[in-house]
C-alpha cells in the first residue's frame, strides 16, 4: 500500500496482560503525539465481548475527528497469535483464552466501525526492539538483538531495518528453557527456595530489608542473563544488545554481573529509552507510507523505517 503521509492518523497499540496502552503516532519521525496517550485497565479473562469492547474504549477517542478510512492502528500483541490473519491462539497462558481462535482483526474493526485492513499486528517484543532502533537511530549495519524481561521472556533481531521476533524464550536452559530463568516467575521461585517467603516479586524484593537475599538472587539473575545472552549474541553476531520490560528498570542491580561473565565483550549493552513507548512506536510504523524528503518519494516500511533521520 502506498499512500500520502498527509492523509493518515497512526495510531500504536501495546496489548499486555492486564492493560491496553495507545497514542497516536507522528510519522515525520515516529515520537508519540502530546496528550494522547491512552492507559485502561483490561479483564484479559473475560469474555470476548467484554475484552473487545474495552480495547474499543481507550481506541474510541483516538479514532475520532478523522476520515475513518485514513486510520491505520498497529497492534503490539503477544503471541502466540496469527499476526498475518490477526488470529489470537493464546491459550493456557492466564490470558485471552476467550479469544482463541477468534478474528481479533474483524471483531476490533467492527467495534470500531473502521476497515479491518486499517489493522495491523505486531509480535510485542519485535515491535519494542523496532521502536528502539528507530529511537536510537542505530547504524542500519549494526546487527541489533532486543529482549523484553518480565513475566516472559521477549526476543528480537533487527538490521538493515528489518526486525523480526526469534522467540528465544523456549531454548534450552540448565534444567528447563530459558524463560524459566529469566523472568518474573524465577525471581519468585527462588525467593521461595531461599528464604521460604512466597510471592516476592522483583519490586518486593528491591525493597527487602534482607540484603544479602536481595544481592543472591540478582547475582544470579545476572549470570542466568549472561549466559543466555552470550548465546544469543554469538548466534546472531550482535553489535548491540537493548534490553527492556519491567525486570530492566532495575538493570543496575544485575547488569554488572551479567557483563562481567558475558562472553562476547566487545557487543553493547543498552537499557531502553522508550520503555512501554517503543512498542507503541514500533507498530505504528508497521505501516507503508510515503516521506517526501527534498521532493524524492521515499516509500518507508515496517522493514526500512530505521533509516529515518530527523
């Protein structure tokens, strides 16, 4: 598709567990549009209906005082979920389970009385790695890898504007797969192994009066990192590491764990500017448009997008 920047209102979408997050989008250089952030509450197990018709509500304002046809929302969303068909087949995961097998795409479009083609998916962690690379205007060359750290593990590769999710999170890891190590679920786990107290989380835990419990879990949190990152590096022959989510906002209580016994020395390792933005970021711009720069038509794409310069 091919049409006049001018034209359109892009709107990003990051879907979670319990919340819808939304702004619209400015695509002179892709930064969110002031006062139009958007942040409801979600009933991830409830019926369809109900989970629909709350997504429509925090999109309902975002999609007024424009031409209908001219609204292009890009959906961060996690997986497992059919991006190409926007079919959910989330299932067992404490989650959506009421939307599976369901036509997400339609069901949205209808609620909000727009065309279903004027609705994209993203992978969530694929969207979050774009958005950053776009954010940090990255070298095109530079081989970028991104992970997500929260109750699962993200994972995504991008360069030469290309980025795409590798869902790492199931290779194999000590006695399981990785997730199992790296995520809000092992930080409760092994709170519980070692002081018998259930239900520690990452933020009880930094404001635990136990020191030395506190200092022993994110030691080895930052090792459990380490070692997947330095796989994960090594296959990818990364430049670049940019790591997020809710675990990555207390990065300096792990970080110099995991890049001392990171292997591969010489790859960057960057905390995320954008945050919760850089999905929104991320998939609006999964979006064609077209950028007039010095009267050349430069047709830009969820793939080239990183190439932008303000």
């Amino acid at each position: 598709m091919s049409t006049s920047i001018a034209n359109n209102v892009f709107i990003g979408v990051d879907i979670g567990g319990s919340h819808i997050t939304a702004a619209q989008i400015n695509p002179d250089d892709w930064s969110i549009l002031p006062h139009t952030r958007v942040r409801c509450k979600v009933d991830a197990h409830a019926d369809a209906n109900t989970v629909i018709s709350q997504w429509t509500s925090a999109l309902a304002n975002l999609c007024t005082s424009t031409i209908k046809e001219n609204i292009r929302i890009g959906i961060a969303m996690p997986g497992p979920f059919d991006y190409s068909k926007g079919i959910s087949l989330i299932k067992g995961m404490n989650k959506y389970d009421n939307l599976y097998g369901l036509d997400v795409r339609q069901l949205l479009a209808d609620s909000l009385d727009i065309s279903p083609n004027n609705i994209t998916f993203r992978n969530d962690a694929e969207a979050f790695l774009h958005g950053e690379v776009m954010f940090a205007r990255f070298p095109v060359e530079l081989k970028v890898i991104g992970i997500t750290l929260g109750t699962g593990l993200g994972s995504a590769v991008s360069q030469h504007g290309y980025t795409t999710d590798v869902f790492r999170a199931i290779h194999a890891m000590h006695t399981g797969i990785a997730e199992d190590y790296i995520s809000t679920r092992w930080f409760k786990k092994r709170c519980a192994e070692l002081s018998g107290l259930t239900q520690i989380d990452v933020e009880a835990l930094i404001l635990h009066d136990d020191t030395l419990l506190k200092e022993t879990v994110f030691r080895e949190f930052g090792a459990n990192l380490a070692l997947f990152l330095t796989k994960f590096a090594d296959e990818e022959q990364a430049d670049v590491v940019v790591i997020g989510g809710n675990i990555a906002k207390s990065m300096q209580l792990f970080i110099s764990q995991a890049a001392e016994l990171l292997i591969a020395k010489n790859v960057q390792i960057r905390q995320s500017q954008l945050w919760e933005s850089a999905a929104l970021v991320g998939a609006a711009c999964s979006w064609p448009v077209l950028l007039q720069q010095d009267k050349n038509t430069v047709v830009l794409t969820a793939d080239n997008t990183s190439n932008i310069s303000a």
